[in-house]
C-alpha cells in the first residue's frame, strides 16, 4: 500500500472537514504554511507532546506550532495562572496595568534590553522596529536576506513577497554574503536597517556566520544604520536569546512565539534612545496602538512560563537535548539524500536529489537548487503514517515536555524510513 493511500485511507474525517472548510475558507486554509494535500490532517486535542487528530489517530508532536508550542500543549503551570487570571483579573481591562511591566522588565533583564514594547505578533514586532528605525535615522530602506522570514506581509522566501509591503524599499542580499552587505551599502546612501534572523529559520534553519553577523554590525555602524536582529525563534537557544551567543550587539531584537506562554504575543525593544520614538512624553512621536497588546491572559501566562518554567537552566538542557538528537538523525541520513540542519532545538529535514552536508547549506539558493519536493512529500506521508506530527516542509521545533523514550522512538522511525527506501534515497 502507498503511503499516500495510507494516508487518504487513515484521515476520512479530515477530507471531510476539508471539504467543508472549502466552503468558508479559500482553499480550506487560514494560514498558509498549514496547507497540505490532498487535504490537512484537522487535529482535535493536544496535551503535553501529543497530539490527536479528528480520526481519532495520535500522534507524538515534533512540530511544536514552529518553535511557539515551547511549553507542549496544556502545560500545568501556565494551565493554572491562565484560570487563576480569567476568574481574579479579567481578559483585557483596556487601561494601563501593572502586569505589563512585570513582564517588560523580566524581558528587558533576560535579554539585555533598556526598554521594550509588547505587539500581538512578531510580523508586528519586526513592522514597528523597521518603523522605530525609519523614524530614528530618518531613511526609508532596509537590507533583508534572501529566504528571511519576519512576518506574514516581510517575507523574502523566493525574493520579495507580492504581498510585502512598500515594494521599493528593500535591498535584498544573499544570505551569509558578507561582500553583498558591503556592496549594499555602497550602493545605497539611504539605508535605515538591516534586518536579519541569526539563524534563518523559514530558510531551513540556517546560521549566519560570525564574519557576517560581524560585517552587518560593522558596515551598519558606519553608515549610520541600525541593526535589528529577529529573534521571534531564536530566543529560546540561550538563556539570553541567540544575541547572547553572538559576539555582537544589535540595536534592537524581536521576540515573538513561545513567549506569550501559548498565546498570541510579540515584542521589540532595544537601545532607549531609539525606542523612545515611541514615547508619548514627547511630541511628534511615533504611534504605536493595539488594542490586545497589554492583554492579561498574556502578560500572565508569558511571565510564568519565562520565570518559572523555561529558566536558564532548562534552557541550556534543552538545547543541548535537541543537538544531540541531531547528531543521532544526520547519523541515520548518511549516505541518504536527506540531511539535517539546525541548532539546539530548532532543526530541519531537508530532502534534495543530490544530497548535501549541512555544513554546506549558507543560505536558501543552496538548498532551493537540489530541494526534492517528492521526497519531502515521501518523508513527511510516512513519518505521518507512523504517528510523528512532522512539517511537510521538515521544520522540527522541539518541546520541553518531549520526553528522552519518545526522541528515540523517532529515531528508529527515521531509520526505518531510510532502511525502506534504501534504493530510492540513497546517494
Ligand atoms: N520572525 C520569524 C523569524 C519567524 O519565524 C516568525 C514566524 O514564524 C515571525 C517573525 C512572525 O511571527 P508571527 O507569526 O507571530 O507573526
């Protein structure tokens, strides 16, 4: 039996929804990257690292909502402070709360912060930073790196996405190109910001080298740019975000995902001087609203999870954890056309028709140039099949509440996947 007819076969209540969603929804779908086919698997529960889909089927989650699903799903802690908010504070109070700045300044120490400001979602974060850096500076354009990632509407995946905004305002540089940061600057006498993820997720978990992140901070500082560092996945690989890890410092970070504590959150903070083209004690400053922004469901649950659940101890664990399990998959892709990339506990599966070491991925084109879109499809069908909740596009964010038995037991499945298709994967 096929994997694909395994699939169809297992899921009758997804293609059922599915078709019904079609009716409401274009395409079925509400966010884009969720969208497989022939059809979605509709999940219905999660708790802790698993998750159960509308059939019935369960499965051990290795998705972990793209690095947001930190905690897993329903963790006890946060389970209790979200109740404890909703009976003793209410949902949103449309006023100024002392809850917001508990959580500003436990953000601001953590990860080396003057001042910081919350938004509803790391797209916002990274649209009122390149604003905060436009008004600052006075210019209007912004280097980004090809395959970068900061937002539904700042997407640089196959170039400038047609839906970003204001078209002409970016300079677009190869990732992990230092002569193409010089080379930017150079040419252009106007540029406000570089923005970059240290590490490119959407791109297949990329790291930017030292001698690039050096030159961005380097050619920005000459020219009277700002650097601005995405962090909205990063954050968690060191107990002060990736920045820690880097041996420079940015004029400002996004943060974003996990730490909501499971809702809808984002942040963006950095030197005073530049955020305070948000404050309101001056005039002629920029606006910055939203009406859910200080709610205190997130506010509380963000707190908790970050003061008492993710702590700097966890976190190097953790890491640590996902690097090893790493090591043991790129051990069971030898040989294979598949390999993985990543750091800590963000990685990627990459499927491609020549095969290729992750040290020899720096940036998107690398991959986009050999990427085998049946094998991902192959990959993802069988893992799926076997009841591992994988990404088609093979993204793995790892979660805290993962125990060590259920890494294994992924590991024998990858290994199992390669054993059965020795002769269709191997190099
Ligand atoms: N920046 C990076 C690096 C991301 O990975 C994402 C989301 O995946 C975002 C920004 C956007 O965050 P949100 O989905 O909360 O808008």
């Amino acid at each position: 039996q096929s994997a694909l007819a395994q699939f169809i076969e297992c899921h009758p209540n997804s293609q059922r929804l599915h078709e019904q969603a079609l009716k409401s929804l274009p395409g079925g779908n509400t966010r884009t990257l969720l969208h497989t086919a022939p059809f979605p698997v509709f999940m219905r529960k999660g708790e802790g690292c698993n998750l159960w889909d509308e059939d019935g089927n369960k499965y051990y989650d290795l998705v972990g909502e793209l690095s947001a699903g930190l905690y897993g799903h329903s963790h006890p802690t946060l389970q209790r402070v979200l109740t404890e908010t909703i009976q003793d504070v209410g949902f949103n109070l449309g006023a100024t709360n002392a809850y917001e700045q508990r959580y500003a300044s436990l953000l601001c120490e953590r990860f080396g912060l003057e001042r910081l400001r919350f938004t509803n979602s790391g797209t916002e974060a990274n649209l009122h930073c390149i604003a905060a850096a436009r008004k600052f500076t006075g210019r209007r354009k912004v280097i980004v790196f090809r395959g970068a990632y900061h937002g539904s509407v700042l997407s640089f995946g196959d170039g400038i996405a047609e839906n970003n905004v204001d078209q002409a305002d970016w300079v677009l540089v190869q990732y992990n190109d230092s002569d193409g940061v010089r080379n930017a600057f150079a040419q252009n006498d106007d540029i406000a910001a570089v923005i970059l993820e240290g590490i490119q997720g959407s791109a297949g978990y990329i790291p930017g080298s030292g001698e690039f992140l050096r030159t961005i901070r380097e050619q920005s500082e000459k020219a009277g740019a700002l650097m601005i560092l995405d962090e909205v996945m990063t954050s968690r690989l060191a107990p002060g975000g990736l920045k820690e890890t880097l041996d420079v410092e940015p004029d400002l970070i996004t943060l974003g995902k996990y730490l909501g504590g499971g809702l809808p959150f984002g942040a963006f903070g950095g030197r005073r001087d530049i955020m305070d083209v948000f404050n309101p004690l001056t005039p002629g400053t920029l606006n910055h609203s939203g009406t859910f922004q200080n709610n205190t469901l997130m506010l509380h649950a963000g707190y908790a999870g970050l003061s008492n659940v993710y702590t700097p101890e966890v976190v190097q664990l953790f890491n640590a954890q996902g690097d090893g399990l790493r090591q043991r998959l790129q051990k069971a892709f030898a040989g294979s056309r598949f390999c993985v990339a990543g750091v800590g506990s963000l990685m990627c599966i990459h499927a491609t028709e020549t095969g290729i070491l992750p040290e020899n991925i720096t940036c998107r084109d690398d991959v986009a140039a050999v990427e085998s879109a049946d094998l991902k499809e192959l990959f993802w069908l069988e893992l799926v099949n076997a009841g591992f909740w994988v990404q088609i596009r093979g993204s793995i964010t790892l979660s805290i509440v993962t125990p060590a038995p259920v890494l294994d037991a992924f590991v024998v499945a990858v290994e199992e996947f390669c054993k059965k298709h020795v002769s269709l994967i191997s190099v």
